[in-house]
C-alpha cells in the first residue's frame, strides 16, 4: 500500500467523476513542516498554535513567536499555511495561566473566548503572526468562534494589529484572509453577514460532533456511540455546504474525520472540496478518492437517509465493496 500511495503522491486527489479535492495537512510542530513535501499535501489547512505555548513554563516572547511563524513559512515556501490562534482551555491548560476550577472545560472559558477577554495574548499572537509574513501572503482562523460578534471582534483586533505594524513600520502580509473555525453548531446557524463577511470557514469535525451529539470527545464511554456517518449528522453539514456556497465562501474540514479514507469519501460526497489531516492520513484518503464517483457514492447516502437508516455506513460500506 505505501507504494501505491507513493505513486500517486504527485497527482492530484481527482475522483471518477473528475472532482478534485484538495488534501491539506495538520500541523503543530517545526518537525511536522517535512511532512509537507512527504505527504504530497498541497498545503498546511490546521497550524495549531498551542505547543508553542504548552512546551513553556512561562509565556512565550512575541519575537520568539514570530521566529517560529517565520520559519513555518519559509519550509512551506509557497504553499497556504492556516495558522489558527491560541486555543487554550478546555482539554490544553497553560503553566503558567492558572486553570480555572470549571465544572464543564470543553464548555467553558476557553479558546477564542480567552482570547477576547483577555486581549493582551491574542494581540500579542496576532502581531507575531503578521510580522513573521514578512510581507509573504497570510491565512490566520479564530478556533471556537460562536456567534458573529465574536468573529467581529477578534477580526477587529485583527485590524488594529495591522494598522500598528503597519504604523511601526513593518511589511505586512500582501494578502491576509481572516476565517473562523466552525466547531459549534451555533455557527452554522449565524447570520448571512458572518457567512459573507468570514474568508472562509473550517469545519473543526471533533469538536463539532461532540457538540452536536452532546458527547464527550475525551470520554470512552460515548465517544464512539456516534457516527460521524449519521444521518443527522451529515444532513447538518449538507446545510453548512449549502450556506457557504451561497455566499461564496470557502469551507474545508479539518477533524479526525477528514483523515479516515470512509469518512472523508462521504465528507467529498456531502460537496466538501477540502479537507485536512495528519499527514500519514493524505495516501490513504487520495487513493480510495481517486476510485471513486462521488455521484454515485451521494445517490447511495440519499437512499440510505430515505430508508430511515441511523448510519449511512452499512450502505456506503456496501457500496464500496462492490466498486472495488
Ligand atoms: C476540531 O475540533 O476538529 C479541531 C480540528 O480542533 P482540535 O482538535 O484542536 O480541537
Ligand atoms: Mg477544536
């Protein structure tokens, strides 16, 4: 199988029905960056930003940031890198930031929500980011946003950054986009003018589907209990797909789900056009979608939602055997 994946890690993740998906990697770590050229990923669609803070015992010096940001961008050379914010809280806990005692972490103060209350971080991370472009092109995504007015301000503290670095003289990026993650259902529900005014928006599956099932992603006894192949489920995203297309904006998925060859058929099929995972996940994902008509697979889970059926997987799971 390894020499298969490395036969097709130069072409493009095209499906029968000549549909082509873009497969990004996730990322976190400098030691992660060699990947990039390894895998065959067409970019970086998840930097996560907390390790840089999570292997300190004190908080981390803007320059020393920056330095690392560089250096991200200088191995993926002109290939997108989407660094995403600090999302802290929850199950990632900073040293040197005294936890809160909270009855409930995953719903609690965290990510984003930190870093509105509490400024100084995020406006820190936010020029370290910019000043490490160097002028060089930019993606930066808020995790966790909520509600529209959460993306408005932290987009806003975007603005101001800019307009200091650019008063203090510094290049700043020729060309910046501003998206959010969308990990709580409330998002997919927010108003026409967060869809426009975001420059694109990736779904977070894993914290999406523990809220959307209302099941602990860290605990053993329900973790699984949930498909990401129910019907429920993927009707939600149907309707995500549907609000972006028709404000133009560009949605990936970057969960664990993105990275699991079944799933991430089913996510294409739902007419999800990007998706990003560990990079050892990118061979597996390309080769099962180069096999196969995504319209095919689409008429399959529609049958199977009219059905009644819980899980689209049994009928997918079918479908797949018979093509191979
Ligand atoms: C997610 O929630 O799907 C996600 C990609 O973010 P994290 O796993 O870091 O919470
Ligand atoms: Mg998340």
């Amino acid at each position: 199988a390894q020499e298969r994946y490395a036969s097709i890690r130069e072409k493009p993740a095209t499906t029968k029905c000549g549909k082509t998906i873009s497969l990004l990697m996730n990322a976190g770590l400098m030691a992660d960056l060699p990947s990039l050229q390894d895998s065959g990923a067409e970019g970086v669609g998840l930097f996560r930003t907390e390790l840089q803070f999570l292997v300190r015992n004190k908080m981390p010096k803007r320059s020393e940031l920056s330095a690392i940001y560089s250096r991200v961008l200088d191995a993926a050379q002109d290939k997108r890198v989407v660094f995403r914010t600090l999302d802290i809280g929850s199950d990632k806990v900073l040293p040197y930031m005294k936890p809160n005692d909270e009855p409930n972490p995953a719903l609690g103060w965290r990510a984003i929500r930190v870093g509105l209350d509490k400024p100084g971080v995020l406006r820190m991370q936010l020029q370290a980011l910019l000043r490490a472009s160097k002028g060089r092109p930019m993606s930066i995504m808020f995790p966790f946003v909520a509600q529209y007015e959460e993306f408005k301000a932290a987009k806003w503290e975007m603005e101001k950054a800019l307009e200091r670095e650019r008063i203090l003289g510094h290049s700043v990026p020729e060309h910046l986009e501003v998206g959010a993650m969308l990990e709580t259902p409330s998002l997919a529900f927010a108003p026409d003018q967060f869809y426009q005014d975001v420059d694109f928006l990736s779904i977070g599956g894993n914290d999406l589907k523990q809220f959307f099932f209302a099941a602990d992603r860290e605990n053993e006894r329900v973790r699984r209990r949930y498909d990401t192949l129910n019907v429920s489920f993927l009707t939600f995203l149907e309707g995500i797909v549907k609000r972006c297309a028709a404000s133009n904006t560009a949605l990936s998925f970057c969960g664990e789900d993105a990275g699991r060859p079944v799933e991430a058929a089913c996510l294409a099929a739902m007419g999800i056009r990007s998706l990003s995972m560990r990079p050892a996940s990118i061979g597996p994902v390309k080769n099962i979608l180069r096999g196969i008509d995504l319209d095919g697979l689409r008429q399959v889970i529609e049958t199977a939602s009219l059905n009644g059926d819980q899980s689209v997987r049994p009928a997918v799971m079918d479908y797949l055997r018979k093509q191979s």
